[in-house]
C-alpha cells in the first residue's frame, strides 16, 4: 500500500463497490415495488370480480372466485365475522382475520318463521333491487395463504361491496408473490455473481491506467537521482509531451534545476572572483611585510596600510553579500531619508569633489521609509563612491518624494554607463573596461550590494543616462509599511 497505483487501485475498487452496492439495492426496491404493484393489481381485480357478485346478491356458497391457488379469497363482514372463502383455502394471514371456516350471519332480532314467510309473500313479483361496490382504491397488505396444503406468500387487496339488504362486506382477494420474489432473486444473484468480476476489471484498468499516468513521474526521479548522484547540474528531467499536470511538473522542476545551476554557477564565480580578490592585497602584504623584516628601511608602511584598509573593505562586502544571500531581513525603522543623505555627506571628508546635496523642505512623512539605517547608509554610499570614482567635476545627490515612495538620485559627469552595459554594472565583480584597475575601479561589489540591498527592502535600483554626459543612478524606495 505505499504504491501510489496500490492506493489508487484500491481507492477506485472501493468506490466503485460502493457505488454498485447502492446501485444494486436501489434496482432491487424498484423491481421488488413494480412486481409488487402488479401483483397488487391482480389482486384488486380478482377482489372486485368477487365484489361485484356480492353486489348481485349471489349467494355466498355460489360465488365464483377463480383459480383459488392463484387468487384465494376470504369474505368477512361488519362484524369481521368470515361469511365465504376460496375452495381449498386451509389458511390465511394479512387480512385482518386468520379464520376460513364461514360463520352464518345472525338472525334478525324479533322475527320467526312466520314473518319470514310473510315478507316472502309481500315481495313476491317485486323488484330485489341491488347493491354496489365501493370505488375508493383499496387496501392493500402482504400475507401468506394455505391453499390445498401449499403455504405461498401473497399480495392481498381489500374492496368494500353493499348488497341489496344494506349489509357492507369487505372481500380480501390475494395474488400470488412468488414472481415477485423469483425476479427479485434472480436479479440479486447475477448481481451479487458479476459485482467481483466488475470490481476485478476496475482494479486492473485503474492499476493499469495509473501506471502509465506515473510512468513520466518515475522517469523524472530516476533523472532527479542520477543528477543528484552526478552533482551535474546541466542535466534535465524529459517533459512528457502530455499538457497534464505531470509535464508541467517535469517543466517546473527543470526550470528549478535551471534556477540552482544558475545560483551554484553564481556561487562557484563568487567564491572564485572573491579568491582572487583577496590575494591580490594579502600576497601584497605579504610581500611588504618580507620585505621590511628583511630590510627595515625599504618597508612601505602606507601602502602596507592601505593593503590592508582594502582587504579589511572586501571583507566587510564580502560579510554582507554573504548575509543578503542567507535571507537577512531589513529592520523596521522609520527613517527620514532626507537627513539620512545628509549625514552620509557630511561624513565624507576625503572626497576629491564636493558633492552638492538637493533636498526639498521636510514634509510630515513626505521622505520617509522603512529599513535597515546601516544597510541604506551603505547603500547611499556605494552610489557616492562610484559617483566619485568616475566624476570630472561634479557630484549631485538629490532627494524628492515619487509614487508612494521616495528616490535618491545620484549624479555624475564622468563617461556614463553605456546602455548596453547598464544591466552588468550590477553584477558582483564586473568592472566596466575602463575601471579593471583594482586601485582604481575596486572590487567591483559596490553596486551589487546597492541592488541587493534596494530588493531586500522591497525598492529598486537604476542606472540612466545623465544628459549628454555622465550617470545617473536612482534608488527608490516604498513608504513606510
């Protein structure tokens, strides 16, 4: 049962058994209620054959009621007293009354053979008049009846009939259930004799059919664990030619391997790019350190210093760049953007070009965002330090309220950012052609920390043209959430 085709199979087989059980019982009572019926209506037939006799004053011992095995029949009155039976009617149940031997009806209270014979003679050459038979649908019960010493069971129907004298009788006529009952059983065994054959042919086509639906699952985990087992990234799993939902699987896992190779591919030009960075200024100190054990006076202390201000620079990049890809999330101050400019300048002293500073009057919320103070500081100056590591002669940071949020727009009048170039400049360790020098251009992570930063805190990161020269790079931030 851990097989998905198991569980499906069986999941199936049970519906399906469910279903035809239901099924089955719901055609058993519609056979077993229209035989039913008709054999009912057998009944009321034979019933009021007997009633309309009963109407006509036939006698009770001349009364003609058919085949008694097939329509036994049982007379009662008033009084439920049996006043005429079937031939050969040895028992009967379901009509009120188990009794079959007549019983002859009371004499009329206060009248002798003399006033028989004159009411004999005083209707002598009239007219005996005539009873009737009730119209209203009769009564209907099961029962069983002894016919002949043969015990069946019956559908008994009860019509009402008045004769000529007044007198109400009720005739119970009976048809015969064992039709009903053969249909019924026969019907069920057949059921009962193909349900397993059908819930065996439901078992195999869904086993089958479920197979071959998993197929294109199992043929993605076998790729999956040979590319596991590979470590070979560039491998991708077959997409069905199917539009279901396993070949939008198959194309969703290969757009993830696609994502994962891109992001080792990333890491592993990370880690190398960040290799080479760092020898660069450890073997050159290395290198002045030697040098100085070996001679104290050729030692270069400043460049020893700025060797080591550099590593201390990219290894602080580094840390952060490592700290924005493990997910780290911007704090949720609320910060003036504007005032956050303007310490960030007023903090750089060493810059070779002033840089003129464009902010409107504070209004209550116009500028604000939320974030990480130390990470958009950082962010504010990157921009600054690439502005002023490509100006000629000016530097322009401006500030304004924009589309729910805020910008910073820092501008340059150096050589500008070619356009095709101007999505690369953010990549980690890119250098423009100009700028591959390591003293002049840097590590080349400034602006990658930037966009980064500017995504995590839910903002982003641009770079235009600044008139007919220079660069003009524009962060925007959302509002305060």
């Amino acid at each position: 049962m851990r097989s998905v085709r198991a569980r499906a199979a069986l999941g199936a087989t049970v519906v399906v058994a469910l279903a035809l059980v239901a099924a089955g019982l719901a055609a058993l009572l519609v056979l077993r209620a229209n035989l039913t019926d008709q054999a009912g209506l057998q009944a009321e037939v034979a019933a009021r054959e007997t009633a309309g006799q009963l109407a006509l004053d036939v006698p009770y011992d001349r009364l003609e009621t058919g085949d008694e095995e097939d329509h036994p029949v049982q007379v009662t009155d008033e009084d439920g007293r049996v006043v005429a039976v079937s031939k050969d009617l040895e028992a009967i149940s379901g009509t009120g009354t188990d009794r079959v031997t007549p019983q002859p009806p009371p004499a009329a209270p206060g009248k002798g053979d003399d006033d028989r014979d004159d009411d004999d003679d005083d209707g002598a050459g009239a007219d005996p008049g005539r009873g009737e038979v009730s119209t209203d649908d009769p009564d209907f019960g099961n029962g069983t009846a002894t016919v002949d010493g043969d015990r069946a069971d019956y559908r008994f129907a009860s019509v009402e009939a008045t004769d000529s004298a007044g007198l109400t009788l009720t005739v119970h006529a009976g048809a015969p259930l064992a039709a009903e009952q053969r249909a019924v059983a026969s019907v069920r065994a057949a059921m009962l004799a193909a349900l397993p054959v059908v819930l065996l042919v439901v078992a195999g086509v869904t086993w089958l059919v479920t197979r071959r639906a998993l197929r294109p699952v199992e043929d993605i985990r076998r790729e999956m664990a040979a590319i596991t087992a590979s470590e070979d990234l560039s491998r991708r799993v077959p997409e069905p030619a199917s539009r279901d939902e396993v070949a939008r699987l198959a194309r969703t896992t290969n757009e993830t391997l696609t994502a994962l190779e891109s992001s080792v591919d990333r890491q592993r030009r990370f880690v190398a790019d960040a290799s080479h960075e760092l020898r660069s200024p450890i073997a050159s100190l290395r290198t002045q350190l030697e040098v100085g054990a070996a001679h104290p006076e050729l030692l270069d202390v400043e460049g020893a210093v700025a060797d080591t201000v550099r590593l201390q620079v990219l290894a602080a990049d580094l840390l952060l760049l490592a700290r924005l890809d493990a997910g780290e999330r911007p704090g949720n101050a609320r910060l003036e953007l504007g005032a956050l400019v303007r310490e960030e300048v007023s903090q750089r002293t060493g810059d070779r070009i002033p840089v003129a500073v464009v902010v409107p009057a504070p209004e209550p919320g116009g500028l604000e965002v939320t974030g990480s103070r130390g990470q958009l500081a950082r962010v504010i100056g990157n921009l600054l330090d690439n502005a002023q590591r490509h100006a000629v002669s000016s530097v322009t940071v401006e500030v304004r309220a924009e589309r729910g949020g805020a910008v910073v727009a820092v501008t340059d009048d150096g050589a500008g950012v070619p356009e095709a170039e101007r999505t690369r400049i953010f990549e980690r360790f890119e250098r423009l052609d100009d700028a591959r020098a390591r003293d002049d251009g840097g590590a080349g992570l400034g602006l990658a920390i930037a966009r980064d930063v500017a995504t995590r805190h839910g903002g982003r990161l641009t770079v235009t043209g600044a008139g007919e020269r220079g660069a003009r790079f524009e962060l925007w931030l959302p509002g305060p959430r």
